[in-house]
C-alpha cells in the first residue's frame, strides 16, 4: 500500500501532460480537468482515512531502501495539507469557465493548472530536501505560465520581479542544500534529523538553518521579503489570484514548520527568536498594506502577510499551542484566502471595478455574495466560533504560556485591524445606495457557488472544531516528536 503516497502527486502530472494535446477541445479539457480535479481529491481523502488508521505512509522509489533512494512520506500533517490543496483545486477548477476568457483557457491553463497541484502537493509529501526543491521549482514554473496569462503590460511587469526573486531564491536553496550535505553527507530529512544531534558543529547547522529559512521565508512572503507578492497576485486572473494566494506561501510555511521541527532545533535561542519577532512584523506590516489601499484585490493579497505572521509566530514559539495554532491557522488559511479572492474577484466583476471609492450597495443586486462575504471577514478575523478564532485562540494560548506578550497584544491589534480592513470593503462596497449598473444574476450564481463551497467548509472547520483539533494535536504531538518521523521513515 506505500505506492498510495505518489498518487496526488502522479495523478495531476499525467492529467497536464494530457491536457497539453487536446488544449484547442475546451469543452473537453473542462470535463476532463473538473473530473480530474474530483478523482485526484476523493483519492486524497482515502489517502488521509488510510493514514489517520494505519500511521504513515512511507514510498521508497524504486525499492531503493531509506535514506538512499527518493522518498515520499505521507504523515498526518502532508496528507491534510494534499487534501485541503486539492480541495481549493476543486472549487477554483468549477470557477475557471466562468472567469477566464476562452483564448485564456486554450492558452494552456489547465495543463499549467495541474502542474501546480503537482508541484504543491509533491512539496507536502517529498521527504528529502533536494526533491522539495525539485517540487518548488515544479510549482515554479506552472506559476511563470499563469501569471503572464492574458498577455498584459502589468503583467509583463510584476511577473519579471516574481520570476527575478524566486529565480534568486532557488539558486540560493540547491547552494544551500549542498553546504548541508557537506556536513552530514545525507538530504534525506529523517536522518538529517538523525545526523544533526551527533554532528558537533552547532554554528555552522544554524547559520545554514537560517539561510534556508531565508529561502522559504520568501517564497512564503515573510517580512521583509513579501514586497514581491502584493501587486504579483492580483494582476493575473482571479482564479489565479485564488491558487496562489491559497497555495504558493503556505508551502514556504509548511517547509518552515517541518525543517525547523525535525532538523534545526539545536540552537532554537537563535533561530526561534528571529521568528517571533519576524512574524509580529509582519503582521503589522501586512495589515498597514491592507488599510493603504482602495483595490479590493490589494486588500485581500496584503491580508495574506499578517497570515503567514500568526503562522510564523506558532513556529517560533515551538510549544503544544504553538504548534497546534499554527497548523490550525495554515489550513483554515488556505480554504477562507482562496474563498475571499474568489468572493473579490466576482465583486470586481459584476461592480465594473476594482476600486473601492468607484462602488457602491452592491448589496442590493447581489445580496447573497454580501453577506457571504461579511461572514468570510469574520472567518478570517478570527471572531468566534469560526476557524480563524479556533487557530488565534491556541496561537495567544501559547504566547502567554511562554510569556511572550508582546507578541499577544500585536496579535490582537492585528486581528482588529484586519477586521476593519475587511469591513472597509463592505461598508463601501455593498453598503449604501442602489448602483445604477447592469445586474447579472445568472453570472452571479456562476460565480459564487465555489466561494459558497468554500466558506461553507471553513464554517464547519469553526464550529465543528471538536472533530477537527484531536487530528491536528496528534500533528502536533508528531512534529514535536522527531523520533516518530524518523522511525516512521528509516525503519529503525
């Protein structure tokens, strides 16, 4: 049963290399991706159900024993995070049609598409760390092909300094990962793991821990390397906005959250400190960009910034709250960031424009997608009961365990002004007077219903948290605990 690990990885990889000959054959190339799209999560959710009752799962390619050959690991955290990705696959590929042009979509979209699930999800699942540069660079370039997608001068402008910075940023990760290998002669993450307790060279494995988290604090747009990532994710399309604001910087946070949980935890009085005191700039950071701004789209990218702050801050704490609030707050953050773009996106749509200052009571034509996204404000504000809160709650928790209240009162604060940032889109734009624009209700239903899915799963992830937090404080206790993985992975 080990080669259940390749499947979402193997899945989407063969649907994009199929998509490629029949691109022209749109109506099938939608069947085919929507049909994909829903295989590739019912395989994913088996996966997970396979996992929660038998422990990991470990794949060794081509029966070359760990840690020689390449591994895939499917643990608790990996398969939840495959399955909450193909999840937000599902509604962004069902919302496709009705915001890309047809040119947009015959231009390769869906090959693209699915190289990016590729990518994502062979990052969540690879256990070694020259093949999660492989599955980076994967998502990478599906990423290059989407943003330009249009052909437009803003996006000729801010794909450049996408492409120019991730470029950077690989080259500094395979250099890395080579001065690793020089010191404990593997790349397997379960016996560099192993490897890093017996080597008596605690200086050199911190400065090339922090170096690595430098490569991954910018893919995941940490301060004071996210002022690539604004503008970059609103100039594509809005389904694009939705995979790359769900997606691209949790990956670089999952890769955070493993590396320094399993490998680099000898000098956390270095390391763990940097985070703390990076993710509460970045929260406030974040959320200062999100009130500076009149585009809709704008506010919901910056808003990604504090996000990564709450789930950075989790990291740097490395306690059981710590921990447990930031996978809490990675998941929730995925599903309710790719619900709101896509909210925002049909906003835009249906209003004429992405400026606030230029809409107006949208509300009274489009009532549903109001109080949806009034309700998704909520979600991601962290008012109670939702997800957001769930995932708040045990971040604070932890920062006051660890008596760390500077932090707690920058989160509060945060989450405040984050709130208001997302009300000043509703009072703005749905509330007040009756616009007089054209109403496209049958467009409307189009375009809401994946939010609608979306928001509907984040709501439950909130109140029906009961089912939810033993799942993800085992995650907890198996990241805390690097003998399992270890154990899990090289047999011992």
């Amino acid at each position: 049963m080990s080669n259940i690990a390749v499947l979402p990885i193997l899945i989407p990889l063969v649907a994009g290399i199929i998509t490629i000959f029949f691109h022209k054959k749109i109506k099938a190339v939608r069947f085919f991706a929507k049909l994909v799209t829903l295989l590739n999560l019912g395989v994913a959710v088996w996966i997970g159900y396979y996992v929660i009752q038998n422990g990991t799962v470990v794949l060794e390619t081509g029966d070359w024993v760990a840690p020689y050959g390449i591994v895939m690991v499917a643990d608790r955290l990996a398969i939840f995070l495959v399955i909450t990705t193909n999840i937000i696959a599902t509604a962004c590929v069902f919302f496709a049609q009705h915001s890309l042009s047809l040119k947009q979509e015959q231009f390769y979209f869906y090959t693209f598409y699915f190289l990016l699930i590729t990518g994502v999800s062979g990052a969540f699942l690879t256990g070694d760390l020259f093949n999660l540069f492989v599955f980076y660079e994967v998502l990478l370039m599906a990423s290059y092909g989407l943003v330009i997608l249009g052909g437009e001068r803003v996006q000729l402008r801010e794909s450049l300094k996408y492409v120019l910075l991730n470029l950077f940023s690989s080259m500094l990760f395979v250099t890395t990962v080579a001065f690793l290998y020089s010191v404990v002669g593997t790349i397997n993450m379960a016996q560099i793991a192993q490897r890093v307790q017996e080597v008596e060279q605690t200086g050199i494995l911190t400065t090339i821990g922090i170096v690595l988290f430098f490569v991954f604090a910018t893919k995941g747009a940490i301060f004071p390397l996210y002022f690539w990532l604004p503008k970059s994710y609103i100039v594509p399309n809005t389904v694009v906005s939705a995979l790359f604001g769900a997606l691209l910087t949790k990956v670089g946070i999952y890769s955070i959250l493993r590396t320094f949980t399993l490998m680099f935890t000898n000098d956390t009085g270095v390391t763990h400190e940097l985070f703390i005191w990076l993710a509460a700039l970045s929260m406030l950071f974040g959320v200062i960009g999100a009130l500076s701004t009149n585009n809709i789209k704008l506010i919901i990218a910056y808003n990604i910034i504090p996000a990564v702050g709450f789930m950075l801050m989790g990291i740097g704490l490395l306690n059981d709250a710590g921990i447990s609030g930031s996978v809490y707050y990675l998941i929730h953050d995925m599903i309710i960031k790719a619900a709101l773009f896509l909210m925002v996106g049909a906003l835009a749509y249906l209003a004429g424009t992405s400026d606030l200052t230029k809409m107006k009571g949208m509300i009274h034509h489009y009532p549903l997608l109001g109080w949806m996204f009034f309700i998704g404000s909520l979600v991601l504000a962290g008012i109670p009961p939702f997800s957001g809160f769930i995932g708040k709650l045990l971040l604070l928790r932890g920062g006051i365990e660890e008596e760390r209240f500077v932090i707690v009162v920058i989160g509060l604060l945060t989450s405040l002004l984050i709130l208001l940032s997302m009300m000043r889109i509703f009072m703005r734009g749905f509330w007040g007077e009756k616009p007089d624009i054209k109403v496209q209700p049958k467009q409307a239903r189009k375009l809401m219903m994946p939010a609608v899915f979306l928001l509907t799963l984040s709501i439950i992830l909130g109140i029906g948290a009961e089912w939810f937090y033993p799942h993800v404080d085992t995650i907890t206790t198996e990241l805390l605990d690097q003998g399992s993985y270890i154990d899990s992975v090289l047999k011992e």
